[in-house]
C-alpha cells in the first residue's frame, strides 16, 4: 500500500543550534504542513514534513522518543538518528495537544509493532539457523536400513538425533547392539528362524560401521559448524548494521518518492508561481530600467543640486556679509538720527531763545517809539 498521511497540522518548524545547543534556527519562512505518515510495508511512523521540494523534517518515531511541551505553544523531541532536536511553534494550544496526543499514540504503537518484529524475526531465525546447522552436520548420504524380525516386521534404525547427541549417547551407537531375542515360533519354522537372524546380524555390524564412519564425520563437521559460529555472528552484526543504513536511506529515498503525488501538485503549483515571479520580474526590470533612466536624470540633478549648493553656499556668505554690513549702516542711521534729534532740539531752544529776543526787541522797540512820540 505505500506511505499515507493519517494526521496533518501546521506550524513553525525550528531545528537547535548544532555548534551552541541551546539556541533554536528556524528552517521554515512561515508556517508549513507537518503530516504524521505510515509505512505498512515497513510498520514505521514518521513525521514528514516539505517546504517546496525540501524535506526539513524526517524522522522515524522510535519507542525511545519522547515529546515534551516546553510551552503553550511550543514543544519539542529529539531525534538520535538524525543527530538533531525538532522544535514546533503552533498557533494555538489546542493543536499543540492534538499533536503530543499523536505522538504518543504513534510512539505505542510503534513499540508494539517493534516487539512483534522482533518477535516474527526471533521465530524466523530459530529454524533458519537450525536447517543451516543440519545442512552443514548432517551427511548427504545417510545411511538407512531396517531390520526384519522373524514374524517379517519391519524396524526402523536409530534416530538422526542420537548420533547428534552426547558422547555417551555416541558412545552407546558405537557399541554393538545385541540383537533382539527372537520370539517362539513353531518347531517347523526353526531352521529359518536361525538362517534369518544370522543374516541380519551381518547386516547390521556392516549398517553399525556405516554408521561410526558417519558419527565421525559429523563430529568433524559439528566442531567446524562451532568454530564458524562466531565468525558467522560478526558476520550477521555487520549485516545488521549495513542493513539499517541501506534501511535509513531507503526511507530518506522513500520520502521523497512516496510523495509523489503532493510532489507533482507543489511542482504545479511551483510551476505556476515561477510563471508569475518570471513575470514580476520582467515588470521589475522593466521598472528597473526606468530607475536607472531616473537615476540618470536624479544623478544629474544631484550635480545640478551640488552646483547650485555651492552657489548658495557663496550667496550665503555674500547674505551674511551685507547682512553685517546693513547692521553697521543700521546702527550709523540710527546714530545720525540720534544727532538729527539733539539738532533739532538745539534748533527749538534756539528759535525759542531768539523769539524771546525778539519779543523783547519789539518790546524795546515800542517804548523807544514811544520815548520818541513824547519827546
């Protein structure tokens, strides 16, 4: 069936500082879909999440993980395989809940399946390794025989296993076995009875060092099958480990691809929005060519502007020069005007002075006019 999504939210994604530890670097520009994914081929839980085409969080939920709310809207969980910590901001408390909720119910889960796997393997192994063992022990050319008894029964020899036993079972199969007491039969049948057991008492010393000659090679075979024992665990070790780093790449691999669908809506949508950026860019060239033509046009006017800068700069002081020069002819104005005023009250006490001569002129006048009318 594939990766499908169960469970999907959005939040700020941060990942920690991996040269401090302890401050937080955002991996998103903004809020993005983060989906909890199950691999039924696998009998995995992820946590998935895309930005365009760039996966900035895969992690496999493992039984030892565990997410802690460090906030309100905030919380966190550590991914060992991926030598990081995953920190999320929500926009609320209540999806900040609903995904601890998941995570713990994804986590038991994925316990659960973990024990059965192990379980499954445990009972995979265990024959597997005992066919192996007898492939290896046991000879290709196994000697089987059967014994007659004097009423034509047939018997069947001694068990595989016995030979695989102890030593004391081994060396019970070396030993000769006496041959069963023939039972009673009629005085008239005495004679065969005797032929018979002679005949199967030959045949069973020749089966009986048939069967030493293969006790011994299978003793050889079982100390070879031991001392590669070892040798075939480091083996297996290794495999393990090869087997979770191509299992590890799978699933990076398979996050990509088991997205193909939402893949190929995003190239869609990506496609689209490239069509629209191309076009705002051609607008913003466009409009960048008439910043440069205004650019042109301010760069002449800056020039123009300096010019008349420093011409101003020159009228300025020229200003202030005949500002200081007004301020003197200002002050010279005000002290001839100071001078006119003391003139002209020189001139009224003069006028008055001389009208007053001049009453008394006329005065003098009048009494010398009349002097004169009376002499």
């Amino acid at each position: 069936m594939g990766e499908q999504p169960i469970f999907s939210t959005r939040a700020h994604i941060f990942q920690i500082d991996p040269t401090t530890k302890k401050n937080w670097l955002a991996t998103s520009k903004q809020a993005v879909t983060v989906s909890y994914f199950f691999d039924s081929t696998r009998n995995v839980y992820r946590i998935i999440s895309l930005e365009g085409s760039k996966a900035i969080i895969n992690s496999t939920i493992t039984p030892n993980m565990t997410f802690t709310k460090t906030s309100q809207k905030f919380g966190q969980w550590a991914d060992s395989r991926a030598n990081t910590v995953y920190g999320l901001g929500f926009s609320s408390e209540s999806q900040l809940s609903k995904f601890a909720e998941k995570f713990a119910e994804f986590k038991e889960a994925a316990r659960l399946a973990k024990e059965k796997s192990h379980e499954k393997m445990e009972l995979t192994s265990t024959p597997s390794q005992g066919g192996t063992l007898r492939g290896n022990i046991l000879p290709t050319n196994k000697p089987v025989f059967k014994k007659e008894s004097t009423s034509g029964a047939r018997q069947s020899p001694l068990p595989p296993d016995s030979v695989n036993g102890t030593e004391d079972e081994r060396a019970t199969v070396d030993r000769p076995q006496p041959p069963e007491p023939p039972r009673a039969e009629p005085p008239h049948n005495a004679l065969t009875f005797s032929h018979s057991s002679s005949s199967i008492g030959k045949h069973l010393e020749a089966e009986l060092a048939a069967l030493k000659g293969n006790n011994a090679k299978l003793t050889a075979a079982l100390l070879e099958s031991t001392a590669n024992v070892k040798q075939w665990k480091q083996q297996l070790a290794a495999y393990q480990e090869e087997a979770e780093r191509l299992h590890k790449r799978v699933t990076e691999l398979e996050c990509v691809s088991g997205q193909s669908t939402a893949v190929k809506s995003e190239k869609t949508e990506l496609n689209r929005t490239i069509e629209e950026l191309e076009a705002s860019l051609k607008a913003k060239e466009d409009e960048l060519e008439c910043l440069k033509a205004e650019m042109q046009s301010a760069n002449q006017f800056q020039s123009q502007r300096d010019s008349l800068a420093q011409k101003l700069q020159v009228v300025e002081r020229r200003n202030e020069a005949l500002e200081a020069q007004l301020g003197e002819l200002a002050q010279r104005v005000e002290s001839q005007r100071r001078e006119r005023e003391l003139f002209r009250q020189s001139l009224r006490s003069l006028l008055q002075l001389l009208d007053g001569k001049i009453f008394e002129l006329n005065e003098l006048r009048e009494a010398l006019a009349k002097l004169l009318e009376c002499s």
